[in-house]
C-alpha cells in the first residue's frame, strides 16, 4: 500500500515538472513580475515627477520676490535718489502704491485679460476674479509648476512696468492722475501688449505659433519698450519741469540710487532667469547672459563717459548696469555669453548716447532718462535678439516635421530680424498712441500736472502731507 502511494506520488511529481519545463507557470509568474515592474516604475516616474515640480515651483518662488524686489525696494530707491530732496518721498510712494493698485487689478481683470483665451490681440475674462487659477499646473504656459505660481509671477512684471514711467513725470505729475492713468494704461496698453506677445494664440507670440513670431524672452517689448516710449509721452505731454534746464537739478542722494541699482541688479536674475519657468539648464543661461550684458554696458557707458569728460561717474556706471540689464531682457533665454556681452556693450554705449546728445538735441525733460535707458535699450534689445538668437541656446522653432529650424540671422534665419522689427514697431504705436489719448482723458478727469507753487514747495508736502527727512531733530 505504501509503495502505490510512493508510486503514484513520484508519478505526479515527475507530472509536474514536466509542465514546469514546458513553461505551463512561467506566464502567470512572468506577468506577475511585469506588472510589479510596472507599478514600481509609474511610482518611480511619479516621485520624479514630484521632485520637478518642487524644485520648479521653489525656484519660481523665489523668482517672483526677486522681481517684486525690483520695484519696492529697488525701483523706488533707484529713482528716488535722482530726484530733489523735496520729491524723494513723492516717487517712493508711486512705486509703492502700484505694488498695491496693480495686484487688485490683476487679480480682478488682468491676469485674464494677458493670458485667458486665445485671442491674438488681447484675452478674454476666462481667468476673471482668478475662477480656475489654483494649484494644478496651466500646460499651455507652466506644466511644472501650480498655475496660481505662474499668475503671481506675472503679476510682478504687470507692477513694475507702470512704475518704469513714472521716472519721466518725476517731480510735476499729480498722484491722483498718476493712480488713474496707470489703472487705464495698464488695460489699455500694458494687457494687449503682454497677450500678443506671451498669451496663447498672441500674434506675436514665437512660442506659440503666433503670425508674426517676436523673440522676447522676459520682457523687452512688454515692458521695457511699453514704459520707455510711454514715458517719453509723458514727458512730452507733461512739459518741462519749472526752471529746467536752467536749473541744475542734481539728484539729492546718489547712495539711494546706487543701492536701488545693486538691488535692481540682483532681482533681475529672476526677472530673466525665472522666465525659464523651471530650474533647468535654460535658466541657467539667461543668469549668465542676464550678469554679462549689464558689466559689458556698465563698462561701456564708464568708456564713453571717461573719454568725453575725463571721468567716470557713479551714476553712470549705474545707469549703464541698467541699460544693459533692459537690452538682455528680451535676448536673454535665446543667447550665449559672448552674444550677451556684445549686446550689452552696445547698449551701455547707445544708451548714453540717448541720454546724452539725443535729449540735449530735442531738449525733453525726461526726468530719469526712463525712455533714454527703457525705450531705446529696450528697443536696441529687441533687434539685436533677431541678430544673435541662437537654436543651440533655445530650440523654440520647429517645421511641419518636428524637426529644430534656426532661431536669428547667425543661424541663418534672417527674417528673424524683420519680425523683431515689426514687434517693436507695434510695441511703440500701441504705447505712444495709448498714451496719449489716455493723459488727454486723465487731464480732463483730474488734472495730470500740479500747479506751479506746489511744484516749487515739493510733491512730498502738496501730495502726502509728508517730508522725507526730519532735519530739525
């Protein structure tokens, strides 16, 4: 009896390895092992996934008060330092006051207005009252990183631009006309303007197809070209300062200045930088062509100031810093470091030039040079990224076939000059017909200008009831 059993034991093992070797197991467990490999590698890709998406969104953080940065403190000292002791607190005040008169009408129409819809001249109210602005990523601009992180980005340049202008009306515009005509022009000018440029379906958006493709990486036309030629409106429509230029007018505190520009420097890495919007290695290049351009303009404007007048100034070494720092805005995801130093050697030059000899010629008041160093390196900027944009630095052109096209005229693209051209052209008809037709409304509304003694006493006293220094104590 136990050696039947013994038998038929054996009879069944002997069965059953001879399945096991013609592979009647081995599906169940290979499928088994594919599906473990599977479920370990979407984690995988998942955890992956979360730690980009950190690392970016971290990086845009930072970014986002780097560019607020700009304005309060950096702005505000910048400009307020080149003004008469009397107004200092006046321009301080404009900058601060559009940090807070800008963000409630972004985060009412404005954000919506720049990138809702997909208009090709301005958006729609998609986005209004931030509706469906929230932690998910928006993959049509940012898909690393919470969409609520790319609207607050933006909002810092949709601040500062409007500020930019203010340097030209410095000392005789009224803070009631300045508040009313930034919330008209930031509409009118500023929504239409960043849409076409930066928003889907924008005409002169290159990232996304757009008619008339127009490389502005951070903002050359957006914001520097919009402000500059605005403020030569201003300064236009506005009239001469009392006593200018018979007058000196010296800046009171050329320390406020030369901090403001240090701070301006240094919060332009994420002006630039962050517009990468990842903390990738395109990030990195716009750092370093952001850093070269403006010591390759600061050094130029030091050249051609120590060769006309012997000496080298500390408001020009600032102002060049500056001038550079605008002319690689819109150049500066799409070029080298050798590129970038050529373009902001250029523009430390041009740039002082306009201030210079082109303003005596005319004989504006520009107050702060806003359109000698915003309009016209903003505008030297824009050509030159058509000139030395580069396929290696940013692939951003592709043909039908997915395949890499030139980028500018040194890849062999030179048509790329012509809708840079053509950017900057509309750039500065929308800005300066904007403008004007704005501070009309405005004049009639309120006033623009204020009266001739209370310029005299001071914008610090007849606008805020304030001084900046308490010099009794």
């Amino acid at each position: 009896m136990n050696s039947r059993r013994a038998h038929v034991a054996l009879v069944l093992l002997a069965g059953l390895a001879i399945l096991a070797s013609a592979g009647v197991f081995a599906a169940p467990i290979a499928a088994q092992g594919t599906v473990a490999a599977g479920e370990a590698m979407a984690r995988l890709d998942g955890r992956v996934a979360a730690a980009q998406s950190s690392a970016d969104n971290a990086w845009m953080l930072v970014s986002t008060a780097l560019v607020l940065m700009m304005t309060g403190p950096g702005l505000a000292l910048f400009y307020g330092g080149l003004v008469r002791r009397k107004n200092v607190l006046a321009l301080m005040m404009q900058s601060f006051a559009l940090m807070a008169l800008v963000t409630v009408l972004w985060a009412l129409v404005g954000y919506s207005l720049c990138f809702g819809g997909s208009g090709s001249f301005i958006g729609n109210f998609q986005y209004a009252f931030l509706r469906g602005v929230g932690a998910e990523p928006n993959a049509t601009y940012a898909a690393t990183i919470p969409h609520l992180t790319f609207m607050i980005y933006q909002l810092m340049f949709a601040i500062i631009t409007p500020a930019l202008i203010t340097g030209a009306a410095a000392e005789r515009m009224k803070f009631s006309a300045t508040m009313l005509f930034t919330t008209l022009w930031f509409l009118v000018v500023y929504a239409p303007l960043a849409h076409m440029v930066w928003g889907q379906g924008g005409m002169l958006n290159a990232a996304a197809g757009g008619r008339f493709p127009t490389l502005d990486f951070a903002g050359g036309t957006v914001v520097h070209i919009s402000s500059g030629v605005s403020a030569l409106v201003c300064a236009l429509y506005l009239g001469k300062r009392t006593g200018y230029p018979r007058q000196p007018m010296p800046p009171h505190s050329m320390v406020l200045s030369f901090i403001g520009a240090c701070l301006l420097w240094v919060g332009w890495f994420g002006f630039n930088a962050g517009s990468a919007l990842a903390a990738g290695s395109l990030a990195t290049s716009a750092f370093v062509a952001t850093h070269f351009a403006s010591a390759a303009a600061a050094m130029g404007w030091l050249a051609a100031e120590w060769i006309r007048n012997g000496k080298a100034s500390a408001l020009g070494g600032i102002s060049g810093a500056v001038a550079g720092l605008v002319a690689i805005t819109p150049a500066a995801g799409f070029v080298g470091p050798m590129p970038a130093l050529l373009i902001g050697l250029v523009a430390g030059v041009f740039c002082y030039l306009m201030v210079t000899k082109v303003k005596a010629v005319f004989g504006y008041d520009d107050s702060l040079d806003a359109f000698g160093v915003h309009g016209a390196g903003g505008t030297i900027g824009a050509l030159l990224t058509g000139v030395f944009a580069s396929k290696a630095i940013n692939p951003i052109f592709h043909d039908a076939q997915n395949n890499v096209t030139a980028s500018g005229w040194i890849d062999g693209h030179f048509g790329q000059v012509g809708y840079q051209a053509l950017g900057v052209v509309m750039a500065w008809v929308l800005a300066a017909v904007g403008t004007l037709v704005l501070l009309k409304i405005v004049d009639l509304l309120v006033g623009v200008r204020v009266s001739e003694e209370e310029e005299l006493e001071g914008l610090d006293i007849t606008q805020h009831g304030e001084e900046a220094y308490n010099l009794e104590g």
